[in-house]
C-alpha cells in the first residue's frame, strides 16, 4: 500500500490534500516519532497534527528521519486557542515551524472559534498575512459551526479552505457541512471512528457491511467517510492497525450501505462544544 492510492480532494485556493491521512492527538511525545515513522513506513503522506498535542517535535523528527522528499508530504498543525490575536499568532507559527523543523506548513488551522474571546476574525486576518508570505500553503479552521463561518466570511477576505470538526456516523453536523459545503470548505472529520465512546463498531449498519466486504468495521466507517467526500486521519499506535486503515480502497460500499450508515445520525456529539469551549 502507498499513498499513490489515496485521492487527493481540490480544495478552493487551487491546493490539493491527501483525502486520507495520519492523526496523532493524544499520541505521547515520547512515542510520537516512532508512531510517525511508522505511519510514513506503511505509506501515509498526510499528518495531522497541533500545537496543543505536545508532539511537533516527535512529528518533525520522524519527516527528517524519513528521506521523503518535503514535497511528497502533506503537514498540518493548529494555532492553540491562548495564542489568538495578531501578534501571538505570528509568534506561535514561528514556533511550530520550529518544532517540526520544516520551512513550510502545507495547512496552518485556528483549533478552536473559543467566542468568549472574540480573538478569532482578528487572528484569521493574521493567518491571511501568514499566506501571503508564502510559509504556509493554506488556512483554514477547526471546530468552526455556522455562525462562526458566516461571520469570518462577512468580515475578512479569504474563505478558509477546510473546517475541521467532530464528525462521526452519530454526529455529522448537516447545518455545518451543508454551509462549508455551498461556500467550498472542505469537511475534515476529526474523531472519524467515534473515538470509543459509543458502540459504533457493533451496529448492524455497520458489521453487515463489513462481512458483505470482507472488511473490518472501523474499515467500512473509513470508507463511509471517503464516500461522503470528508477528509480524515484516523489515529493508532499499533503499525499493524495504521496499514489496516489505510487499505480502503480495493472495496466500495453500496449506496444503500451508505444510506444506512448516515441514517445513525443522532446529534452523539462525545466532545466539547464550540460555543463553550474556550
């Protein structure tokens, strides 16, 4: 398996981005490049990281150690939500750069809207300055719900390219997608497979789909989200799961299956709320 198999998804500043790529929220930073090395090994070019996981150093450790040329990898990481506001946000991108010893980030993200701030269309305005200068390839942003878009678009001149958000078969925010969607933001999924917190894995939705495949559940949920056009990067710390996860693309589920699978739809967020989270 390669990263040649994986699709690319458009995104509208003329970009491109792996659809399929690598996570390590809440990978140790002491395991982080072993993990990361790992994930490269088994052909992932995507990773998806953040100043708040503590891991940038371990992430930029395993891309030197890799021999990949800089160009054949995709790298993200996010602005943590006590550095809003023009200047900290310049100081804090410098920083990350640092850590992961790169010259350049392919997408530069604001983590989280936190509104009791209200630091967000300033430290987007910051991140259009930061595109300018080239350092970084794209901006977008994480945990943004409709207002909070609608906002940054009626107050500043660039359209993010994604909106990273919680996103599951039990939790899919059609009000959110359905915006980024009608203004070409790309959806990336984050806690793609629930995150353990709900039986999502034992669903008849989701096991009759995989033996009809012959694919495990986490498997046909990965392809779930492919099929819906979301960009995600599940994580593990085990290589053997890493390869399981990227090998999606010999099988395609049947609408049908997929018209199941959307049905679990329940509003389950199992995380924090943007508009309390701050």
């Amino acid at each position: 398996m390669t990263d040649s198999l994986v699709p690319r998804v458009q995104l509208n500043d003329g970009q491109s981005i792996p659809q399929l790529g690598f996570g390590v929220f809440k990978v140790d930073p002491d395991e982080t490049q072993r993990i990361v090395r790992d994930a490269l090994e088994v052909g992932y070019r995507h990773i998806d990281t953040a100043r708040i996981y503590g891991n940038e150093e371990g992430v930029g450790r395993a891309i030197a150690e890799s021999g990949i040329p800089r160009e054949e990898l995709y790298i993200t990481t996010k602005l943590w939500n006590d550095d809003q506001g023009t200047q900290s946000v310049l100081d804090a991108f410098d920083r990350s750069l640092e850590r992961l010893g790169l010259e350049y980030l392919d997408l530069y993200l604001i983590h989280w809207p936190t509104p009791a701030r209200d630091r967000y269309v300033e430290t987007w305005k910051a991140f259009e300055q930061l595109r300018e200068t080239g350092r970084v390839r794209s901006i977008g942003v994480s945990n943004f719900l409709r207002h909070h878009l609608e906002r940054l678009l009626d107050e500043t001149d660039v359209v993010p390219v994604v909106d990273q958000i919680e996103l599951h078969p039990a939790h899919q925010q059609p009000e959110t997608t359905t915006f980024a969607d009608e203004h070409g933001i790309r959806i990336e999924a984050w806690g793609p497979l629930g995150q353990g917190k709900y039986p999502l894995f034992e669903l008849p939705e989701v096991t009759e789909a995989a033996s009809a495949h012959g694919k495990t559940p986490a498997q046909v949920v990965i392809r779930w989200h492919l099929q819906r056009g979301h960009i995600l990067f599940p994580k593990s710390n085990r290589r053997e799961r890493m390869a399981e996860n990227l090998d999606v693309f010999d099988f395609e589920l049947t609408e049908a299956e997929v018209d199941a699978i959307t049905g679990l739809e329940r509003e389950g967020r199992v995380s924090a709320h943007p508009d309390e989270f701050n």
